[in-house]
C-alpha cells in the first residue's frame, strides 16, 4: 500500500484527488492538509511515499512545505516526492 499526502487549499480538490487515489487498490490517503504548516505535522507520524502538494497556500507554500517536511523525515531516500499546481485558478 502506498501512503499518499496530498495538500491542497481548495477542499474540492482535495476530494478529488482523494476519489482518484481510493479508487485504487494500491493507494491510501494517510492525510489531507489546507495549508503548508498543516501538512508538516505529518512529520511526525508515519511518512508519507508520495505527497501531493499544490504550489500555492496560505501560511506556506507547497514548495517550502515540502522542503521543511523532508528534512522532518517525511521521505527516503528513494520516496518520490512531488510539488505541483494541482489547484484550480480563475482569470
């Protein structure tokens, strides 16, 4: 089973993303976050394998969260850990 983290501010992406990944046998959501100082206390729990992050979110953005909760112990070495814009964005 593959832990996955996904971070998004937007509560509807994050059902979505949450759907897809349940909808596998091979995946579990071991955490939502709306905010990048939210999903650092994942930390402290057991690590995610990959994490989910959007780009931007209140109180710190996906890129520094992910920066800060890998140098938590969030991944191994051979955990892939990935940072993009997976919110949605209007004109």
């Amino acid at each position: 089973m593959i832990k996955v983290l996904i971070g998004d501010d937007q509560q509807l992406v994050r059902a979505g993303v949450r759907m897809l990944c349940e909808s596998t046998s091979d995946l579990t959501v071991v955490g939502e976050a709306a905010k990048g100082t939210e999903a650092l206390r994942f930390a402290e729990q057991p690590s995610p394998e990959v994490v989910l992050m959007d780009l931007h979110m209140p109180a710190m953005d996906g890129t520094s969260a992910t920066g800060s909760g890998r140098s938590s112990g969030w991944s191994r070495p051979d955990t892939p850990t990935t940072t993009s814009p997976i919110g949605c964005t209007s004109a």
